[in-house]
C-alpha cells in the first residue's frame, strides 16, 4: 500500500483527517487496528509490535482523529485474538455505519490530495507571476524590522510562508473550479496593525 509523501501527508494532517488502518504480519499472521495522521510512523511501531514484515492491509480515512481512535477503540480485536483482516474490516465498517463516520478509502483520498497540491503549486506560480509573492517578501522585512525595532518576537518566514500557502489552499478549495483570485491575500496572512 503506497504511503503519503511528506507533502501529501502535510497536505491531509492541515485539514485534520486522520486514517484508521489494519496493520497485518504474514510471519505471525497478527492482525493490529489503529488510528494516526502519519501512517509511516505508525507502520513502523507496528513493526515493532507485530513483527518486522508488518504491512498496512487496509486504511481508510475519516474527518478527524478523535474519529479514527473512536472507531480503533470500538472495532479493535481483543488482545491475543486471532482476527482476520476481512472480519476485522467488517466490524470496522458496521461500526463507523453506526456511529455514522464516514470511511474514505485511501487511494481516492492520496490522489484528492495529489490534485489539491498540484492546485496549489499552480497558486503560488501565480502568487509568483502576478508579484503576490514579491509583495508578501517585501510585507514580512517590514514587518519584521518593525517587531525587532519595537523589542517584539516576530514569526519566522517558514512559518509565514506556511500560512500564505494555506491561505492560498483555503482559497482554492473556496474558488472549486472557479478563478482563484489572490486579492488581499497579503494583507490575511501578514495584516499591518
């Protein structure tokens, strides 16, 4: 089963999904349920609880974490238990029915996030082409020279820079398949006080 990349990852953890998953070791034949936004590392502690062949069998992903814990915490297999993957999905699948959380199978959900990025790259080019981008630049010196002038910490340009992106996501996801427009966007993500 194909892992989110780092930016893919980012991408689903920035709107608060988070996956359920059963992690399954052919050696051991041990079957694990459980609940993260970040599946390398929770495949990797499977590694160590299961054994070193553990592999993510079926993921699914849901609006939040405390979803994905609930649904880890109710449909789980009793300790020692020798679950199957398909009984183990289906109790997965008749509880989140029940508690109506809806599960969202997890390659359509790596490729929504996939197209959402590459959205987004095309927003920051046109950040770039339209001079939004040297704008934002030339907002965060003065923003920044006037906090260290008046004593004050101000946040680092990573940081900055991560909430224009996430403006301009917020905007696209805004727009659908409209025209994204970057009006103002600037002054959303570094206001002058």
């Amino acid at each position: 089963m194909e892992l989110p990349n780092r930016s893919e990852g980012g991408w689903l953890t920035a709107f608060g999904v988070a996956a359920i998953f059963i992690a399954w070791s052919p050696a051991s034949t041990r079957c694990a349920i459980g609940a993260t936004q970040d599946l390398g590392k929770a495949l990797g502690a499977q590694r160590r609880l299961i054994g070193r062949d553990a592999q993510l069998a079926r993921v699914w992903w849901v609006s939040s974490l405390e979803a994905a814990l609930e649904l880890a915490r109710t449909a789980g297999p009793a300790p020692g238990s020798s679950a199957t993957i398909k009984a183990i999905e289906r109790r997965i699948r008749e509880v989140a029915r029940r508690r109506r959380i809806p599960l969202a199978e997890h390659t359509p959900t790596l490729e929504r996030a996939r197209t959402a990025l590459a959205r987004l790259d095309r927003g920051l080019a046109l950040a770039k082409a339209t001079g939004t981008l040297s704008f934002f630049n030339s907002r965060y010196k003065f923003c920044r020279r006037k906090a260290q002038a008046e004593g004050r910490p101000f946040l680092s340009y990573g940081t900055a820079h991560s909430r224009l992106k996430s403006e301009i996501a917020r905007r696209i996801a805004e727009a659908g398949s409209g025209t994204l427009t970057l009006e103002g966007i600037v002054d959303a993500v570094l206001p002058l006080k």
